[in-house]
C-alpha cells in the first residue's frame, strides 16, 4: 500500500476550517465522489500528524459503526475507526462548554486499557483480553464536522470518525471477571432514561471490535500500544446533545460514567 495522497493535506484543511468556525462543511464525497475509504484513512492520518505536531498526544483509539444497523445505513460491512487525543478527555461528570463542538451526540460504551501492544494482521478477541488491563464504562461525545451529518463512510473516515470528546468513569475491573457480552447498559438524558444496550451490541462482543481495530490498524502501520484506551463501540444509538444537558450511563459490573453540556 502507498501511503500517500495528493488531496490529504487539502481536505484536512476543509475539514479543520469548520471545526475552527464551528460551521459545518460540505461533504467530502460531494466535492471529490471518486474519495476511496482508503484515501479518507490518509486525510485523517494528516489531521492527527498535524494535532501531534502540535503538542497533542494520541492516547487510543475509538471504533465507531459497530452496529448492523449504522453498518446497513452508511452501506458498509464493517466498522472504522478514529484516533483519541489526550485534548480530548472530559474527566467524569465533567462539563463541555458550548462551542467545544459542533453537532454533539453522545453515545455509552465499554473501553479497554491495554496493558501490553497489540499488532496485526492476525489478532483475535482471545489476545485483545490478554492483552488488557482493565475495562470501564465511557460516554463518546461524536461529532462530525460535516453539515447536518450528512455523511457517506469515506466522510466519516476523513474527519476522525466522527469523534469529538470521550469521557471514563466508574472503577477499573479486569476482563476474567465480567462476561462482557452480556453487560447491560442504561443510558441516562437529564435523568430519564432514553437508552438500554448491551455488550453484544458491539458486533457480538466488544473484544471482537477491539481485534479487528488492531488488524485494520496493521494496513497503515500503526499498532496499538500498552496504555491505550480504546472505545469498542455503541451499545445502542447516539443521542442528540444540547446546552444543558447532563447525561450518564450505567454498565453492569463497571459503574457509572457522566458528562454535562453547558
């Protein structure tokens, strides 16, 4: 594979001018429609070289479209992923100030924190649990610097997959002893509940998710490494965030997890 794409830089400079102006861009796929999946990879490879570059540090890796019905609606049979960047943590129960992002959606997930590497091409759910150190419940905040989420795979892909903020809670709790599959989860919208899921969400298993990351991961060299987070997928549909709004989840045997948006 050839690392490399004339149009990367031009596109992240698209994508980063909504973000700073906190209005949504067009699509990448109406501006360029012959944009590969591949060729989305690289754009936002260039985005996180530019946010290092700039002092950030990459700290995990979130793994977005894991549900079948996300997959059959974006038309695709997998998932993808985004990198996490330690800019953008939110400790639990923590605040968002308004004009952080753009069109917030909030999702509860189970996230992994390795305790050694993981690399591709052959890594299975069995070796992700090997390799961890610990599981948690978490709240990604998905954003999308696209207009009015109106995204294709390649559009989501560019722009980070989608990701804005991501916030940890509850108490670490190892692997061999929770059955993460079946964890149920309730997510909570200024006290009402407005969502259930459980692990299996997750394309049958949330270990499975995290396996076929450090594979796809394997394609542009990258491996995951001991310390990283990684955000294993919806356990049920995004919900729309306002000012005002404080959300919590709760996952079995893992505890609670909560953000507001002020």
């Amino acid at each position: 594979m050839v690392h490399s794409f004339a149009k990367a830089a031009a596109y992240a400079d698209h994508l980063a001018a909504a973000e700073q102006t906190l209005a949504g861009a067009a699509p990448l796929t109406e501006l360029d429609p012959e944009l590969t999946v591949e060729q989305a990879y690289l754009v936002q490879l260039e985005t996180i070289g530019r946010r290092v570059a700039g002092g950030a540090k990459i700290v995990g890796k979130k793994i977005g479209l894991t549900s079948l019905a996300m997959q059959k609606l974006l038309g695709v049979d997998q998932p993808d992923y985004g990198h996490l960047l330690d800019d953008m943590a939110v400790e639990n129960n923590g605040d968002i100030p308004a004009g952080r992002l753009l069109q917030p959606k909030v999702e509860a997930e189970i996230a992994f924190v390795l305790k050694k590497d993981l690399a591709g091409p052959n890594v299975t759910a069995a070796d992700v649990l090997l390799a961890t150190q610990y599981v948690l419940p978490a709240l990604e905040i998905v954003d999308s610097r696209i207009a009015d989420w109106k995204i294709k795979l390649q559009d989501t892909v560019a722009d980070n997959a989608s990701s804005g903020l991501f916030v940890l809670g509850g108490k670490p709790v190892r692997v061999d002893e929770v059955d993460l599959p079946r964890l149920g989860m309730a997510l909570y919208k200024n006290g009402s509940l407005v969502n259930t899921g459980v692990g299996a969400a997750a394309l049958g298993n949330p270990a499975y998710c995290a396996a076929w990351l450090a594979n796809k991961l394997h394609e542009f060299g990258i491996t995951l490494k001991a310390g990283e987070v990684i955000l294993s997928g919806a356990l049920s549909a995004a919900v729309n965030a306002e000012p005002g709004d404080t959300f919590s989840a709760r996952i079995a045997c893992l505890g609670q997890v909560g953000v507001s948006f002020r």
